[in-house]
C-alpha cells in the first residue's frame, strides 16, 4: 500500500480537459468553504475516443497524482473517464491504494435526478464516443427509472472545438446544430436532454440556440454539487478527511500559461497553474 499523508487535504477534481472547470464551478457554489484541487491532462485530451484501457490508465494515473497532493477524495469530474474507469479504480485499485480514500463520478448523480425532470419520460444523451459506447447513461438510469426511454448521441467533435478555444465562433454552431437535430430525429418525444461531458456546457449558448423551446437541457455541474453534498452529509468522517479555506489549485499536464489562457475564458477569473507529469 502506498504511504499517502494523513492530513486532511483538498478535494481533487480530474477532467481530461477543460471540462470538468464545469463540475468545478457547480461544486464551488454550492461548497465553497472547501478546498479544491483540479487537474487537467489538456496534454492528452480528448479521452473520448480512446480505449477503456488506455481511459482507465490515464485516469488511475491522475487519481494517484491527486492523491499524491494530498486528496482523500477525488472527483472524476469527467464523463468519459466515469463510464470507463471509475468502476475498476473504486474495485481493484483502491483497495490496494488506501481503502479510506475515495473516487465518484458523474453519471450516478445524474441518473438520480432525470427520472425527476422528465415528463415525457423520453431522455436523450449527448455525451463523448466513449461514453455512448459505454451504454453508461441508459443502465443507469434504467435501473432507477426502468419507464423511462433513453437515446444517446456521440458528438465526438465538440470537445476539440472546446480545447482549441474554438466554442464562440460560428463553425461551432454548424457542428452543434447537427448533432441536436440528428437527436430530435431519433426520438422526437424527448423533453430533456444531458449534457453527458463536462465540457458541452461551455457550448450553452450554441446548444440553447439550436434546441427545441419545449427541451430541457440538464448540465450536471449543480446535481453533482447536491450529490457530494448528501455524501458528506452521509459522511462525516470524509468530511472531517477535507480541509475548508476556501481555496481552489489548478494542475495542467499541457503548458501552464496555455491552460491560464483558456481557462479564463471559462472561469472569468485570473488563476494560477502548475503544470505537472502523470506517469
Ligand atoms: N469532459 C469529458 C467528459 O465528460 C471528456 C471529454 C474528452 O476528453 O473527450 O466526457
């Protein structure tokens, strides 16, 4: 086992990108006497196409490095690596590592809250080719709300436009606009659809332009923030493991001063990086 500190320390936030900032930002409203410690492998984004293992290897190596700064929980503030490491790190490879730490995802508290917003219960997921691939989205929110009918979409070029700074410009509407109009085809009764990757939020303003009025469109950042919120409540000892100044460390394994650049554009504020090797 390995010898991680004992003190209390922040809370990790992993994404493979930019995205989880998304997961991040909702967290930090509803919690934000924690602290925070949030890692970008922008180096290696996009995860959504890769394969589970080259996915699960990745992320097991972020988690480690979050652990290493002192995390006792992480949160895979990523659906990709959700669907297809989050499983196998919190079964093989906690145990091995520290039993008292913890890794959660994001698709769980996402399927909690859908059988709740939708009427039509019809419900459409827009999320990355691994994540779809993954059938995640429908078991889960089949095996809480079996009456309700799931359809998934891959929208594998959203998240390169996200990394390349490119969601503002008018090629981004052209690429947004396909995908919400292939989803409605495949199931016209959808009343809701999932942003299911933490990075689709930052197309909101393309996304909203492009769905139909009735369509509720859900991002997960303010349900995971409820989610982990219930957990520490059900969780005192954890909560106890998470030290509260407020504070939030961003981590990049891509150039710090790249990282900065966008992240401003997402975050409004001016934030200090370090960059960091995953290995
Ligand atoms: N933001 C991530 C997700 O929620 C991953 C996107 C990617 O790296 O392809 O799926």
């Amino acid at each position: 086992m390995t010898a991680y500190s004992k003190q209390p320390g922040p809370i990790g936030v992993f994404d493979s990108g930019y995205g989880g900032l998304t997961i991040l930002h909702g967290i930090r409203q509803l919690l934000p006497e924690y602290d925070y410690l949030y890692l970008g492998d922008n180096a290696r984004a996009p995860y959504g196409s890769r394969s589970f293992d080259v996915v699960y290897q990745f992320t097991r190596q972020a988690v480690m490095k979050l652990f290493d700064l002192g995390c006792h929980l992480v949160i895979l503030g990523c659906n990709t690596a959700s669907a297809k490491a989050l499983r196998t790190i919190q079964q093989n490879d906690l145990p091995k590592l520290d039993p008292d730490r913890r890794v959660l995802g994001v698709i769980r508290p996402t399927a909690e809250v859908i059988g709740k917003l939708t009427q039509s219960r019809h419900v459409g997921v827009l999320a990355t080719e691994g994540t779809i691939k993954s059938h995640s989205y429908k078991l889960e929110i089949q095996k809480l709300w079996d009456d309700v009918t799931v359809t998934g979409i891959p929208c594998p070029l959203w998240v390169p436009i996200i990394e390349n700074n490119e969601a503002d410009t008018p090629g981004a509407d052209y690429f947004v606009k396909k995908r919400i109009d292939l989803i409605m085809e495949r199931d016209p009764l959808i009343d809701t659809l999932i942003l299911g990757c933490t990075h689709y939020p930052i197309l909101m303003p393309k996304i909203q332009k492009h769905v139909p009025k009735n369509v509720q469109i859900v991002a997960q950042g303010e349900y995971v923030a409820e989610s982990l919120k219930d957990y520490f409540r059900r969780h005192p000892d954890m909560d106890a493991r998470c030290t509260k100044h407020g504070s939030v460390k961003y981590f990049t394994t891509e150039n710090p001063e790249k990282f900065k650049e966008t992240a401003r554009i997402f975050l409004h504020e001016q934030v200090d990086v370090e960059h960091v090797d995953l290995e």
